[in-house]
C-alpha cells in the first residue's frame, strides 16, 4: 500500500505529470498500430514499452530492470539491429533489381535527403546528433538505430519514433511531393518490363560482391551491409532453405520484438519531453522529403538525355521504405494510366534504396570518425 | 517488523527518485537546442563527399554486376553450345 501511494504521490509532484503524458504516447503509438496498422511490429512494443518505463519507480528499468538488460545486451552494442538485417535481407528478391542494375542509381539519388537534413540539424544540434537526426531519412530502422547508437546521439528515443512513423506514413508523405515535383504528362511515361532472366550464380555473387565494394569504401558499414547481405545469401544459395525461412520469419519475428520492446528504454520522460523532440520529429519528415525529391529530380534529370524516357516517379521508390514506397509509386502510376504497370521497377528502385541506406549509414559514420 | 520495511522502502523510494531527478539534470544539460551556424558550412561538405561517394560506390556495383552478369551468360553459352556438339556427335 505504501509503493501505491508513493508512486500515485510521484505523478503528482515536479515533473510526475510527465509520465502521464508518455503513457498517452504509448497509448497513441499502440492505437497507431492497432487501428491504423502502421507499422504494428514495432509501434506496438514501442508504445507499450513507453508505458512500461514511464511508471513511477519502474522495475523494468534500472541496474536489475530487464528491459535495461536487454538494452545493453542487444541495442546499446548495436547486436539486435544486425541480426534483424539478417532477416531483412533473407526477404529481399533482388531479381527485379539485377535485370536492370542501373536502377540502383534512383536508390543512390533518394538517399539525399539524408545528407540535406544532417546539414540542417547541425545547425541546432552537436555533429553526432545531427548526423543521427539525419539518418532518419535512411527510412530504415535497423540503420537508424546503428547508427544513432554508434555515434552515441543523445536522442535515439525521438529519432526511433520519427524513423518507424514516417516509414508507416510514406503513403501520405510521398504522393503529394512527386505530384509537386513531376508534370501530368510524365507521371503517364509507359516503362515497359522486359524480364532478363538473372543466372543463380548472379543471385548468388550479387551480395558477396555488394558486401566486398562497400566494405572497402566504407569499413564501418561491414557489420551493417555484411548482415543484410548474409541474410540474402542464405535465401539465394538454394543449400539453406530452413535457414532461410527461420531467418525470415521465427529470426526476425523475435527480434523485434526485442527491439521494440527494450528501445523504449530511451522513451523515458525526462529523455523524450525536451523541445528538440518536435524539432526532430520536424526534420525527421524533412528527410523523407527530400529523399523523394532526390529521386525524381535525378530521374527528371536523366530523361533529358535518355531517349526512352523513365518515369520519374519510379526515383521516388529509392526511398528505403520497402515494399510500401515500391507500391505507392505503382498505385499513383496506374491511376494515372490504368495500363501503366510500373512495379518491377519501383520495387526494384525499392530494394537498391535499402542497399544505398545502408552504404550511406556506413558511410555517415566514416565520414564523421 | 513493517514499520521497518516502510522505512526501508520510503528511504530507498527516495534515493531513487534523487537519482533520476540527478541523472535527468545532467541527460539535459546535453540535450538542448542550439544556434550554431558556423557548423553549417563544414557539414555541407559532409553532405558533398556523402553523395559522391554514395554515388560512386552504386556505380561501381552497377558495373560489377553487369560483368558478373555478361561472364555468367558467356559461360552458359559455352556450356549450351558443348552440351549441343556432344548431343550431336551421339
């Protein structure tokens, strides 16, 4: 009786009403998922884990709290991200993507927005936290929290939260930027698909030689670009089928759990409630912005040379947000052109976004050591 | 024996609470907002070398899978045509 009446006395003294306002963005992160089904996989534990670590006198958190334990077992060194990314990358079908390579170039383009809004959060925000803050816009959550983590940003809470919601919101934050950047008359442009057939021996070199390239380039991003490329060279080798499906499934599945659950470990109040939050949450939805605008304006810029022109909605599938950015760009295709079928080039635009989110994580990191 | 645990649990209710007031103050000390405009430049170098290194690092993967591509067709080619000669000559 007595824990009870310290802890209700608790959410009545100084800053006590803080935890009530994270439990109601627990609350609204859980309804988000639920009802809205954004992103359920993590905005679920997400929110829950928020109410959880913003009770009064919490035992899930602290020196014996297990959520802290799981914490620094698997978030704090970066362990829980990789090894979803060894799941990630068993889903990936890299086909669409290896009969036309030179797709990956709108993958490249849509990480602009990266970079740009790392330029502008380095005006309010020290260089580690601007370059986690920018990373955002990498749309990936895996990269988002490596790096957020090995560049020890105070502030992975609200960048964890902007990175999953955003990515959740694509639907709605990609179509009217394309519409703002690209003429009626383009978005019609027809791309016909003519399906190369991709050797397995292809299928197979393709992430050895993507995990040899990057890691030379940029070494910090061995762990990330490796593990992804792991996880697709275990569904591509065609030995380890059961490997495959439980990286697919039973890997990822439990991982994210875990991730959802013990990133809410930097959801407290006192971490959270702080002015920079919204401004992140701001440049957050600046990054994805602008990955958008890279991609259409580089495909706008190539149809100036191209005599079979691209779409240039398809650069805006660079986006990192795999599948939904691919199927977003279709959908706004055919409506303008009921017998425009874009999608075996936005989704291959799609994955050699989640290839170049990667290599630019890695690559932020280099260039900031 | 309950007046002890009582205290005992108020004093270490307590304590914690001190603690998180303690390790909150010193979180968000480095956790404001600040105007720093002489970071700007400096980073757009950043922003330059991160894009042309994005974009070359996807080019070379674009060629390299173009090669692996072309030398994996020739050599099913080869393997088409000898396995064709040898059905011949049976």
């Amino acid at each position: 009786m007595e824990i009870l009446y310290e802890s209700f006395l608790a959410l009545f003294q100084g800053d006590g009403w803080k935890y009530v306002v994270m439990w109601a963005i627990g609350g609204i992160l859980i309804f988000l998922a639920i009802k809205k089904d954004m992103e359920p996989t993590l905005l679920l534990p997400l929110g829950f884990g928020t109410i959880m670590v913003n009770l009064p006198f919490s035992g899930a958190i602290g020196e014996e709290g297990p959520l802290t334990t799981l914490f620094d077992a698997g978030i704090a060194n970066e362990l829980f991200p990789l090894i979803l990314f060894i799941g990630i990358g068993a889903m990936i079908d890299f086909g669409p993507l290896l009969s036309n390579p030179k797709l990956m170039i709108f993958g490249a383009a849509a990480q602009f927005g990266i970079f740009f809004t790392f330029c502008l959060a380095s005006l309010f925000f020290e260089t580690n936290d601007a370059a986690s803050i920018g990373i955002i816009g990498a749309a990936d959550g895996p990269t988002a929290i490596f790096v957020a983590n090995e560049l020890g940003s105070n502030f992975r809470g609200p960048i964890m939260v902007a990175a999953y919601s955003y990515m959740a919101l694509v639907p709605i934050i990609q179509p009217p930027v394309i519409k703002l950047l690209t003429t009626k008359k383009e978005r019609m442009i027809r791309m016909p698909y003519k399906a190369n057939n991709v050797s397995k021996s292809t299928k197979i070199l393709f992430p050895i030689i993507i995990t040899i390239i990057a890691g030379m380039v940029a070494p910090t991003s061995i762990a990330l670009v490796g593990f992804l490329m792991f996880g697709n060279l275990i569904r591509e080798c065609g030995v380890l089928d059961s490997l495959s499906e439980t990286a697919q499934k039973v890997l990822a599945n439990l991982v994210t759990i875990f991730l959802g659950l013990t990133i809410a470990v930097r959801m407290n109040a006192e971490e959270f409630l702080q002015p920079a939050t919204l401004l992140i949450l701001g440049l957050g939805l600046f990054a994805f912005i602008f990955d958008t605008v890279g991609g259409v304006l580089v495909a706008k810029f190539l149809n100036l040379f191209l005599k079979e022109k691209i779409n240039p909605m398809i650069g805006a599938a660079g986006i990192s947000a795999f599948p939904m950015s691919g199927r977003v760009v279709h959908k706004m295709g055919l409506k303008e052109d009921p017998q425009n079928f874009l999608l075996m080039h936005s989704i291959g635009v799609n994955v050699s976004g989640q290839i170049a989110s990667v290599i630019a994580g890695g690559l932020i990191l280099s260039l900031l050591a | 024996m309950f007046n002890i645990f009582r205290g005992l649990t108020a004093a270490a209710a307590e304590s914690e609470i001190a603690e998180t007031v303690a390790n909150a103050a010193e979180e968000a000390a480095d956790m404001s907002i600040k105007w720093k405009p002489d970071d700007f430049l400096p980073s757009l170098e950043i922003m330059g070398k991160g894009m042309l290194c994005i974009f070359i690092v996807i080019g070379v993967i674009i060629a390299s899978v173009y090669l692996v591509t072309a030398v994996s067709k020739r050599l099913s080619e080869r393997k088409e045509a000898k396995n064709n000669s040898e059905n011949e000559n049976q």
